[in-house]
C-alpha cells in the first residue's frame, strides 16, 4: 500500500481551498463567526478543515469513501484486519470491544486495575467481572500486569467466560507474556481483547514488546495520541478476524452507536497523517526514543536517591517485557511522595509528569522528545536529589494493598439501583452504586456492586491525606458516598 497517501486529509484539503459557501455546522464558517481571540490563535488552517461530514468527505458512521481509504492503511500499518478511527479517545475504543463481545449476564476476566473506561463498558453491557489480580512489585509500589498462570486458573473456575482483557503494557510499560495468554485463551475458545492505550509505537520497532496483532489477540484499543503524534482523543481499534471471535459488522454498529455524529475531522486527519508518519518512519521514531530513554535511564540511576528500572526488572511471569521509554522514577529514599516530586518539578522547573504515586513519578519519552528536554529532566532530578537526599529521611515503602471486595451485585444492577448517600468513614458493609478510583491512572478501588470494607475505606483517606488525586464519587471530597438502599426484613 503506498503508505505515503493521506486519502482524508487531502481530501479536506482540496475542499478547504475550493472555499465553498457554507450553509452547514459548524457555525463558525471556516472561523468567520468564532471568538477573534480564539481565531488568532488557533489559525485559520486548522479551522477550515473543522467540517462534517458532507458526501465528499465521507462519513466515519459508515465510511465508503476517503475515511474508508484511510482505516485501510492504518490496518495495514498496524497488521490488522481491521482498523476503526475513534474521536472518542481509547475510552470508546474500549467500551466498543467490550459491548460487541459481552452480553446482560456475560462474565468477562479483567485485570483488577483496569481503566476506569473498562468498568463503564461493563455497566454499560450488564456483563459480569471476573477479577484476576495484579503482580505487586514490591520494591517499587507499582502493580504489573496479569500472569499466564493466573488467567488459566479464572477460565478453570470460569470456563464460560465471554472474553479475557489483558493491559499490555501497563501503564509502567511492564508486559506479561502477551502471546501466551493469547493461544491459552484461545485453547478455551474464548477471544482476548487488549487495553494497548500506552502501546501504538510498539507496533513499529523490533525492540519493543509485542503488539496484540502481533500477538494473535482479537481486539485492541490503541491510543495514536498518547505517543504516535496524533491530536488528543484521538486512536484507534485494530481487529483481528482471524480466529472467528470478532464480527466486524457488529464492532461498526457498536462503536458507531457511542460515536458522536459530529466527528471531528480535525481528529480524523491527525489519525490520517499520523499513520503515514508512524507506517514510513515509525522505526526511526521509535529508534530515537529508545535511545533518549535509555541515555535518561543510565543518568537517572547515577543520582543519588533516585532509581529508574530497566531490565533487570525482567524474568517474571508478569515481567516478560518492558517498554524502555516509559521512565518509572522511584523516589522513596529522596525522603518525599511521588506526588510531592510531581510538585517540585512543576513549581522549580515548570516540568510536568505523566502520573505520580506514593513512591514514583512516570516520565513519557517520546518522538517528540529532543536530547535537550532530556537534559531539563535531568538537571532538574539532579538538584531535586541534592536538595532532598540525606536531608529528610527515607520514607519506608509499605505497600498498602486493599483487599479485592466482595462483587455483591452485578456493577449495573448497583450502577442503577436504589441509592441513598450516607458518610463514607460510616459506609463499611454497605454495597456502593459509584466508582471510586485514583487517577491517572484511573484503576478503580471500589467500583459499583462491592461490599465496602473498612480496609477499603483507610486505604483511601491515607489517599486523600497524601495529596493523591482519588476521584470518582458525586462527593469530590468523599465525605459521603452513594450505596444501595438496605431493604428492612418483613416478618
């Protein structure tokens, strides 16, 4: 395929320069009628081609024209059968694989700390969670990915069982064995579906993980976005048909019915170009964030008080691989928070992180990184560690881990049952109707349906105490939080 084409965004091109009489939405006709301020700013370009979807610009609902063209090549570029754009950011992504594979009742095995969107997608489709735990690493305080092992003993006790979802990788960049847990899935006669929000340049380098479509997976949720140069909310859904587990039909109908049908094709053409970026020098891209990353590694591990893994990390079953650009920077013995460190760097050298947690910031090499923004990076842990190290006392690393809840209820059932709100510090026992999660990076902690346990409800006020971003509950400050109504026995 000539990887070279952009058949979306030239088509919005040619139309922009033809300069037609607008009678359509949006209304701000090529920018005439938005904001001066806004206009100056973003640029006349960029809002000649915010259109919809008149018939020579095709239609993402159901494309047969340009955006057809253009899914095409991204299948190519990402060896799928299939390639869907989404502009509802990997979110829809996610909640589109869930609802074409899971039916009212269906169980489906996730990883505990799945993305929030996961568990929205569950509600959505009434399906029922499987929970398989994590990997904890011990010595860092993060968690890693499901096992081989693990998924086997779920689909043992689960044998009907919809569907597998594996995060590959994790958020950290850590990767189980992705292709195993594939053919022992598909040995079940159950299809496997992957959160590869954090995985698109894996696709394009021999010296990163394995991607889903390398690795026989049925679905996968990929954000272009996050590292492959695309606008934010941006991505993509690559399918593979091979196995019979997917109909693809089904999956345009799916994401099709949470698309909104004002599509922004700014979006699209940002998915456009940055396919024909990452299919002709994806290699080098990923090549020269590799190299960024690894150089960051080797200096980060020379300043005292900080430690940022690599490979040694590997040899586990939940540690098969890693992505060396994700920088997972340990801060314990500098005597302060992860999230302390994340404020430090944005107030001294107006450096912002990914995420940050009780013991580690994440910092994101990209393509779009140069060696100067690394060595800002650099120089700015080095004079953290000297003000930090030596000077406060290591904080001891206590892996607080909640114990998994008992799912009392199916998560739509309590999503939409009768509720009451009552103080959170009271609600031990009680069944809750909303998530509650920290984010990033959005792994739930209690979701709707579970027991509250008293375990549960310490670990998040040590949360909010630290500073850490718990969100979810209608109460932003978790003073209360919403269960279900306990019905009074009749006698």
């Amino acid at each position: 395929m000539d990887h070279s084409s952009t058949p979306l965004f030239t088509a919005l091109k040619k139309h922009a320069a033809s300069n037609p009489v607008q009678f359509h939405i949006p209304g701000h006709k090529k920018g005439k009628g938005a904001d001066k301020e806004f206009r100056e700013f973003i640029g006349d370009n960029a809002l000649s081609i915010d259109l919809i979807n008149i018939s020579p610009l095709d239609d993402l609902h159901q494309p047969t024209g340009v955006i057809e063209e253009a899914q095409i090549l991204a299948a190519d570029a990402f060896g799928a059968d299939y390639t869907y754009f989404s502009v509802q950011g990997t979110s829809g992504a996610i909640m589109t694989m869930i609802l074409s594979i899971c039916s009212p009742g269906d169980k489906i095995i996730v990883p505990r700390n799945v993305h929030k969107s996961i568990m929205s997608a569950i509600i959505f489709a009434g399906a029922k969670p499987v929970f398989v735990s994590p990997a904890h690493d011990l010595n860092l305080g993060i968690d890693h990915g499901i096992t081989t092992s693990s998924v086997r003993r779920a689909l043992d006790r689960h044998p009907d069982a919809k569907a597998v979802l594996v995060i590959n990788p994790t958020y950290f960049g850590v990767c189980a064995d992705l292709k195993e847990i594939v053919e022992l899935a598909h040995s079940r006669h159950v299809p496997v579906l992957v959160d590869e929000a954090h995985g698109v340049l894996i696709h394009f380098h021999e010296d990163l993980p394995v991607s889903a479509m390398e690795a026989g997976a049925d679905m996968a949720a990929t954000s272009v976005h996050k590292l492959g140069g695309s606008m934010t909310q941006s991505s993509v859904l690559n399918l593979n048909v091979k196995n019979g587990f997917v109909n693809p039909q089904r999956v345009q109908t799916i994401i099709s019915m949470l698309t909104t049908t004002s599509t922004s094709y700014i979006l699209l053409a940002s998915l456009d170009t940055s396919r024909r970026n990452l299919a002709i020098n994806g290699h080098e891209m990923a090549q020269k964030a590799i190299e960024l990353a690894q150089y960051a590694r080797t200096e980060i591990n020379q300043i005292e008080g900080l430690y940022c893994f690599g490979t040694e990390i590997l040899g586990g079953e939940a540690t098969h691989n890693y992505d060396p650009t994700k920088l997972t920077i340990h801060v314990r013995h500098l005597g302060i928070t992860g999230y302390e460190t994340e404020n430090w760097l944005r107030e001294h050298y107006n450096l912002e992180v990914e995420l940050s947690d009780m013991y580690n910031i994440l910092c994101l090499v990209t393509p779009g990184d140069e060696q100067d923004t690394i060595e800002i990076l650099l120089n700015a842990l080095r004079e953290m560690s000297a003000t930090y190290y030596q000077v406060n006392s290591a904080h001891e690393l206590v892996i607080k881990i909640p114990e998994t809840p008992q799912l009392s209820l199916i998560p739509r059932d309590a999503f939409y049952g009768d509720t009451e709100v009552i103080p959170f510090k009271e609600s031990a026992g009680r069944i809750i109707a909303e998530f509650i999660y920290v984010y990033p990076p959005g792994i739930p902690i209690l979701l709707p349906g579970e027991v509250i346990s008293q375990d549960n409800i310490d670990y998040i006020i040590d949360h909010v105490e630290v500073g850490l971003p718990v969100k979810g509950p209608e109460d932003r400050y978790i003073h209360n939080v919403k269960v279900i109504v306990e019905t009074d026995a009749i006698f």
